[in-house]
C-alpha cells in the first residue's frame, strides 16, 4: 500500500522532470507507474545498505552469479556467430504472444546481442549508494542527476567486459536498450564507456526511453533493432528486457511467473534470453504473503 | 551491530537447542557464529514479506534465475559424464586453498554431483513464510521443527526436478552435503522425497551437521564423499558450499569476494562450482556502507 503511494508519487514526479528535461510532451501514463513501478525497492537503514543491496554490490555470492552468467552467455553468442545454420530472431515476432510466441528468420542480418544497461551491463554502485544513505529507495530527481553525471562512478557488472570483447570478436554487435531517457544520451553513453564497456551510440548502438511514443516499454525499440539485426539474444534483469506482455497491468505475481515459465517459452532462458539476478528493485519486488506463498505450504510448528 | 548482536544470541539459542536434541555434546565454538550467521537475514515487516523473499519465493525473475542455472549445470553434467576422459575432482584437495588450489584425478570413482540442500535443492517456503509473519529473521528453534516436520512443506527450487533427473539419467550419483543436524536425517530425507527430488539416505547420499566433529565447515563431509566418488559438480548459494576457508574469521567482505574470484579458481563458476542466488539469507548478506561500496565510486548529484 505505502509503497503502492510511493510508486505513484514518484511516478508523477518523473513526469514532471521529464518532462522539463526533454523540453517535450511524454506520454504521462505510458511513462508513469509501469516505469517507476520498477524503480521501487527496499526502505534502507542508516547502519547499513538494504539486504538485497549487501548480496547485489558487496557479496562475493552476488559477483559470481552475475559474471557466471556471463560466462555462459558469452560462450552461447559465441556458438551461435560460429554456427553456420540460418538463425532466428530471440525478438518476439510482432502480434505474438509469450504463450503462443512466434519468432521470425534472421535471413542474411548481422548479429546482434541486445542488453539492457541498468544492473545488467552497468552496476549503479554510485547512485545506489547515494539513495541508501539519504533513506530513500529511489528518487527520480536524483537518478535524472545520476543519468547526466555518473559516468566514472558506475561500474561494469562483474563478468560484462570479458564477455562482451568474446562477442563483439565473434562479430556480434552489442547493443544497448535502456529506460534511461533520451534526454540524457550523451550522459549514458559516457557511463558505458567509461565504465569498460565500449562504445555506444545513441540511436545506433543505445535505445532509449523517447525514441519512439511508447514510453517505457521496450518493444518498439526491440523490433527497430530486429528489423536491422539478427538479434541472437537478449540480457536483462527484469522480464520487460525480453518481452513487454510480461508487464502486463493486473497480471498477479503467480500469473506473471506462469506466463514467463510457460512450456512454449521456458527454453529461453538460459538459451537466448539470459535474466541476471537482481533482488534490489523492479517489478519482481512486489507482493504480500499470500502472493508470495501458497496456501498449501502454508506451515506452523507443532504447538 | 545489532544484526551481530542478535546472531549471537540465535547461536546460543541452537546450541542449547542442538544439545537437547541430539542428547549429544555439541563444539558449541564451532556451531555458533559460522552456522548461525548464515542465518541472519533482513528484517520483514506485517505488511509483505521481506523484499529478497519477494524476489526469491514469489517472482518470475527468481524463479527463472533458478531454473536457468539448474539447465546448464544439468547440460554440464551430461556432458561431463559422456566424455570419456579421465576426469578430476571439483573439491578441493586436502591442504589445498582457493588461491592455489589443487584438484585430485579422480581414477575410476563413479561421477557424484553434491548439492547444498537449502535454497538449493529445497525451496524453504513453509518455514520462511512462518518465521517473516511472526516478525522474525531468523529462528533456532523453529528452524529445528521445521527440519522435522516440513516434510510436504517444503518445494523444490525451480528446474531442480527436471535437471536431477537428467544427471541421474547421465550415471551420476545425486548426493546433499547440508548444515541441517543429523538429528533429523529421518524429516530431512522425507523432505526431499516429498518436494519430488529424489531418495536420499543419511550417511550414503545424505551428509549432514554432525556426522563428524568439525561443525557447520562442509570440508570434512566433501572429503569422505571425494574418497568414494568422482564428484564432477559443486552447487548451493553460498561459499561454504565449495570452500570452507571462504567463510574464513576475520575475512571483509571484499577480500572474500576478492578470494572467491581470483585467477585461480575464476574459471570454476559455472564450471563445476555452480552458485545460485540467495539475497535472503547467508553470509553474503553483511556489511555497511564502506564495506559494501568502494570510496572512488562515491556520488552524489551537483548542488
């Protein structure tokens, strides 16, 4: 409930910056509580960083299951550049659907690996850390800040360098899909780059929220991208990085998992679509005890 | 301080608890702060379950992370065991450390794939739901009941069914090597038959706390397997899990996830160590600001 307000208010808060930023319109409701929704996580203490923030940044656990996923990801691209099979898209075909997908021919497209920047190419460190400390779980005034000045202050998530050099040697481009907003390209792009990723160009190599009218969803943008590359996969940490039907409004938390384990598409992932673990924020930071739990493990010791 | 503080108090409360139920002397130097301080995690509120147990038991980010890892660890193990050549051991030899370790050849020991049980092969959802709703972190004693009587309670972790079945197929011997207490080898092997993943005997494919003298360190236990088998893959969530010595006294946070990543044994995570996400609990889940995030990635906006 509380954070269900906090949400909200934060979302028309954003607005607003948004607005100001860009010196344009933005699609208030597209933009609203869908985008911030994920932006929403854990209250922290002013001893110590949240719990998921203490696995995410400072654990050795939270380091290896990142750059263990990338490890396997890098050596999946690779095979796949080297495979000499016609390969298909990872994007959904547009009007398909997670449970009745369709995914078209790449026919003779370059390759392409699509990843979104927050908490999958890029740890936030900097401005996670400044949040905590202030007692807040996210502000979209500071992150506006962030997004212009926080090149050298983000780092690579643990394993992103190594494994995106194994790519682009296979002749893959690496290309970045992103809520960070348009208004704020050239600070994203100098995040990346001084982060040891690369270079990114906006609108070639980096899409981002107000490139097209759709706000903060990522389809659009996937399928501009799809329609130049053979996108052979996809890496996010959020199942809106992979397909928008999965943020879906009303979609309950156990819903939104069956819909994203269904048989037609559960072999994605780990096999195209790569999802890195992030407990911090996002919309899989949602819902009460019995969202969460079933009735029938409900449990009590013995009195 | 007084996450510290309550562990403390915790580990007495098992020790206490342990002797009692065991009717057996306990090194209680050895089960205290190292078995418990695993333990700790982030404080739920009446409102909604911990924001790590959100990601955890109830998002489909969490679930397919699981889910994923489970498929190429599985693809690993297949592989492995196919392969013809002479194979090593992926647990550490005797006198061997982290940064210089050595793995023993394993001659013609049949394959062995030894997991963590919590949060790796069991999906603690009964007890974890119970402890968050009474306002707890953490609790000995109704841990302990649960050890007992979870039985039915409990799942198992997303894609853990499917990929024990085919490493069995693929000749391999699924063993667990957990901290739960040989006191309730009866509840915990019915534990895991009931959540679908398999017989498991106390002493034979069951190893648990108490079996020898050296306490929660899982080091002891991974030889005695090591002397009969080849064990070709390592899983859980937490260091412990691979190498006692990451759980070393005294090591920060950063120089265990420098020990835990360096050189020599990078290569092994997701290549015979696999290490699944738990942002709930566990010793990765420690450290203040300063020890969390390093001082040259320090931010803040511009005034």
């Amino acid at each position: 409930m509380i954070r269900g307000l906090a949400a909200s208010i934060a979302a028309l808060t954003l607005a607003l910056a948004s607005c100001a930023a860009q010196g344009q319109q933005v699609a208030a409701p597209v933009l609203s509580k869908d985008a911030l929704a994920t932006q929403i996580g854990e209250k922290p203490t002013s001893a110590s960083p949240p719990t998921g923030q203490q696995w995410l940044y400072g654990s050795a656990e939270g380091s290896i299951a990142s750059a263990q996923l990338y490890k396997a990801m890098a050596q999946y691209v690779r095979a796949k550049a080297l495979n000499r099979a016609i390969k298909s898209q990872t994007v959904l075909a547009d009007g398909s659907t997670p449970d009745a997908p369709r995914f078209e021919s790449c026919g003779s497209k370059p390759l392409a690996a699509v990843f979104d920047a927050d908490e999958t190419l890029l740890w936030n460190v900097g401005a996670m850390r400044y949040m905590a400390e202030q007692g807040k779980d996210f502000d979209p005034v500071i992150w506006n800040a962030w997004e212009k000045s926080g090149a050298g202050k983000a780092l690579a998530m643990p394993g992103a360098i190594d494994a995106l050099k194994i790519m682009r040697d296979a002749g893959v481009t690496i290309i970045a899909n992103t809520n960070r907003t348009a208004a704020n390209a050239k600070g994203t792009e100098d995040t990346l780059r001084m982060a040891g990723l690369g270079e990114f160009k906006h609108k070639d190599t980096l899409y981002l929220m107000g490139d097209d009218a759709t706000g903060s969803s990522k389809d659009g943008r996937r399928a501009a991208i799809a329609a130049k590359y053979c996108v052979i996969a996809l890496a996010g940490d959020q199942l809106g990085d992979f397909v928008q039907a999965f943020n879906a409004k009303g979609l309950s938390v156990a819903d939104r998992r069956k819909l994203a384990t269904n048989p037609a598409i559960a072999d994605m992932w780990g096999n195209g679509w790569f999802l890195f673990s992030n407990p911090v924020y996002g919309p899989s930071i949602r819902g009460g005890y019995d969202e969460i739990f079933t009735a029938d493990t409900k449990w009590e010791p013995a009195k």
